[in-house]
C-alpha cells in the first residue's frame, strides 16, 4: 500500500508540474524584459516630442528667403497699371513698380503660412484685398455680386472677386529650352492665397463666367529677370561690312562700307 501511494504521490507531482516550491516561484526575466520594452518605448516619444517641440517644422518661405512672384490686376476686364513700386522699410512683401512682387518675409506674420496675397495687400497702401472684395488703389471698391462700372468692358455686369495662378518653371533655361508655365488654378479665395516662389498671379474683378487673363508678357518678362539676376534688355550695336558694285561706261568701281545691325539681350 506504501508503495502504491508513494506512486500516486509522484504522479499527481508529475501532473502539475513539480512541487509545491517551483510553481511559486515568479518568471521575473519575462517581466524584466517586458518593462525594459515598456520603458524604452516610453523614452522613445518623449525624445521626438522633444525633438518635434524643440525644432517644429518650418513652412517657406522663412525670414531671410527672398522669392519672386508677379502680379497682375484685372477690373471688370480692364488690366490695371502695375501697382507702383512700394518704399516701406517694414514690411517684407514688397512690390518692385515693374509687376513683380519680392517675398522676403521679416517676421513670422509675413513668412510660413501667413505669406499670402492678403497680407502683402494690407501692407501696401490703397490695395484692399479680401476673398469678397477688392479696390485697386484710388479705384472703385467692388463686392461680390456688384456689377461693374459704366465704361469698363464688363460694364453692367455682376462680377465676384477672383484669382488665377501659375508658376513659371525656368529649370532649362540655361540650355535654352522654352519656360513653361504651371498651373493656371483659380480660387474664389484671393486673399488666402499663398505665395509661391516663381508664382504669376492675376487676381481681380469680374462676370464669374469669364476667365481672368494671364499676367502681361512684361510683368512675365520682369518676374524672368528678377529671378535671374539680370536686368531690362539693352541694345548692342554690331558692324559688318557690306559690298557695292557701280557700273559705269568706263570703269567698274567696287566700294566697302559698313553696315550696322542692332541686337538686343538682356544684361547681367
């Protein structure tokens, strides 16, 4: 009978899985390795929270980036002359007189997001610019749903404050492929617009139904030789000689003289 209870005894053992002393005992490596993967993932997100706090993403452009945009204005299908060069030494977003724009935004209301055709606008003296209205500096100030003015092309008609946008791609120019423009967006939302670099921009005034123009070759002209670096075109004057033959009973007289040829190429 002892021998039959002693083997009862070790087979109940065996079924659970030793004695008493070992099913007690805690995994404490399995549980180590669990809060070490706890805490290390803890670490983790603290150190890129940190690093996102402490270095945020920055949005173009920033203060001290300079970009070049142009500007055009249309009125009830009338272009309006470039708005005059602006000579305040505060604000970043400048106009240069000739249609081109420079965003060289000074501060964080000028730069990142807030570089916008509406914050250019309310730093320039007598341009009013919001997504439903518009006044051309010493202009008719127009609402959306206004018909526009005796005497303009749109004359009568309802209009809405509009803008288009493209952007001019000079990545081939020096192997003189043609520029190409990008784009051609319109939004109803002129002044959240946002700059871009190498940006032609025509915001105005006018039937919903009528598409507002591409800005003047001039102003695309200027916006091209700003962002090179060069200036307006000038003239050079080249001289090749030239060969007349006079006939006459006694004698054939040939004479040399130059003509004169004039180019014109921009200026670095």
């Amino acid at each position: 009978m002892a021998r039959s209870s002693t083997g009862k005894s070790v087979a109940r053992a065996a079924a659970t899985g030793g004695g008493t002393s070992y099913r007690g005992q805690m995994p404490v490596n399995w549980y180590a390795a669990l809060a070490l993967i706890v805490l290390v993932g803890l670490a983790s997100v603290a150190l890129a929270r940190y690093n996102y706090t402490k270095n945020p993403p920055t949005t173009q452009p920033i203060v001290g980036q300079t970009w070049h945009a142009a500007l055009s204005i249309d009125i009830c299908g009338k272009v309006e002359p470039a708005l005059p060069a602006l000579t305040s030494t505060t604000a970043g977003l400048t106009s240069s007189g000739n249609g081109v724009l420079l965003i060289a935004p000074k501060s964080s209301s000028e730069s990142g997001n807030n570089a916008t055709l509406g914050t250019f606008a309310s730093e320039y003296t007598g341009l009013k610019l919001t997504n439903t209205s518009i006044t051309y500096p010493g202009g008719t100030a127009y609402k959306n749903g206004q018909k526009c003015a005796a005497g303009t092309p749109d004359a009568g008609k309802a209009g809405v404050v509009r803008v288009r946008s493209w952007t001019l791609s000079t990545a081939d120019q020096k192997s003189g492929s043609q520029v190409k423009l990008l784009g051609g967006d319109s939004s109803s939302a002129p002044a959240s617009l946002k700059f871009r670099n190498s940006q032609l921009i025509t915001v105005g005034f006018g039937p919903a139904d009528k598409a507002l123009p591409k800005v003047p070759a001039s102003s695309e002209l200027a916006l091209l030789q700003a962002i090179e670096g060069t200036s307006a075109p000038v003239s050079t004057t080249t001289t090749a000689p030239v060969t007349t033959t006079t006939v006459s009973p006694t004698a054939v007289t040939t004479t040399t003289k130059p003509s004169t040829s004039t180019t014109t190429k921009p200026s670095s």
